[in-house]
C-alpha cells in the first residue's frame, strides 16, 4: 500500500516548525557559549572599514568606575529590571511623538543583545530579534555577565571596541586604572562614537562627562550597582 503523501499545507507547517525549532536550539547553545566565551567578533565589527580594535578585559580587571559610568550614562535601571525598562520606553516613545529631540530608551542588556547577535540599524524585524535575544541573555546570563559582554564590544571611538581599548587609545592605559573622569568621558563616546572623541571632546560632550561624574557619585551611594 502506497505511503500516503501529505498535503501542501502540512508540509509547510511541519517545515515551519521543524524551522523554529531549529531556530530555537542555535541560538540558545549561542548565547549559552557566551556565557562563557568573550564573543570573537561582532557584525558591526566586522563590517567596520576603520578595523576593529579591541583588547578584552574581564569584568573583575577592569577599574569599577567604568561599569559605573555605564550605568550612570546609559541606564540608570540596570540592576532593577528584566532587560528591558519600560518607563524609559515610554519617555522615548513620547518624546518621539511630540517631535522632541529622541531619547535612547534601549538598556544596556537591549544594546549588548544587538551588538553582540545582530546589526546596527532599526526596523520592527530586527527590533524583535534584539527583544528576544535581551530576554535570552537576561535568562542565561547573569548581570555582571551583560555588563562585562557590554563594556568589551560597545564601540568606543573610531575602529575602537571595548573600554579596554577606549582607555588605551584616549589615555596610554589599559581600564584597569581609570578616574572617574575618565570613565565618565569614555561612557560620554558610547552614543555617537564616530563623532565623539574622550580626550578632545566638545563643549556639550566635555560637559556632558562632568555631568557623569556626579551622577556616578549618586549610583554609588544607592543600591543602583548592588548587581556588579
């Protein structure tokens, strides 16, 4: 008796499914070997034509004024919430609509989930994609994880990724020794690298980093880097 043959539909949905499913597992494994292995290289990195220097620095090396600088620059929230602070996505969201000038509401944990897995740019596609890889990332790994992941592949300047690398290249040395100036002026880069510089920095940017170090003052004095 002949095998019956499946219809067009079903095979398509067994086709889909054995696709996610496959989705599912490659990208778990990935995110889980980062748990453990400094990412080799980034998208952004290696579509980078000014290069991509960087020198990896564990998170335990590094001066802890530059997570602090993080937090104070990039995301207040990072200790307290899940990958994803959702009152700054509605600040950003609001701003956009009233024609203001666009505030980042992406977490560190958002932007360390497109730096390392995905590509620059916007678009819903790739949105999605960030938010399920925050959440994977949030599940795998824990938060000093994220952040030491963050501070080594984050664009730091010009062919430059990874504080470590920012250090040497506004300072003569490496972060494992940084001020809180410094720090501050390196996480003043993180926004617009390939405009910014730390040791020549515009009037708003030199202003900008005093500004970091006083709020880093004020993430010290709170529970807001409990995490790291």
């Amino acid at each position: 008796m002949a095998a019956k043959t499946r219809s067009l539909p079903a095979r398509m949905f067994i086709f889909t499914f054995k696709a996610i499913l496959w989705f599912l597992l490659i990208t778990i494994l990935w995110v889980l070997l980062y748990r453990f292995v400094p990412p080799p290289i980034t998208a952004t990195m290696a579509l980078d034509e000014n290069g991509s220097g960087r020198n990896w620095m564990a998170l335990s090396d590094m001066d802890r004024a530059m997570p602090i600088a993080a937090i104070a620059a990039e995301d207040g929230n990072f200790c307290l919430h899940n990958g994803f602070d959702y009152e700054a996505i509605q600040q950003a969201w609001e701003e956009r609509q009233s024609g203001e000038r666009r505030r980042g509401g992406s977490t560190i944990s958002q932007q360390t989930a497109k730096n390392v897995f995905l590509w620059q740019g916007g678009g819903w596609f790739r949105k999605g994609l960030e938010a399920y890889f925050t959440v994977l990332i949030e599940f795998l790994w824990d938060k000093p994880r994220i952040m030491e992941v963050y501070l080594n592949v984050a664009e730091t300047g010009i062919g430059t990724y990874g504080a470590n690398a920012g250090a040497q290249r506004y300072f003569g040395h490496d972060a494992s020794r940084l001020s809180d100036l410094q720090a501050a002026q390196i996480a003043a880069v993180l926004p617009d690298p390939k405009t910014r510089d730390a040791t020549r920095p515009g009037s708003w940017s030199a202003g900008y980093a005093n500004r970091l170090v006083g709020r880093m003052q004020q993430v010290r004095a709170s529970p807001l880097d409990d995490c790291i």
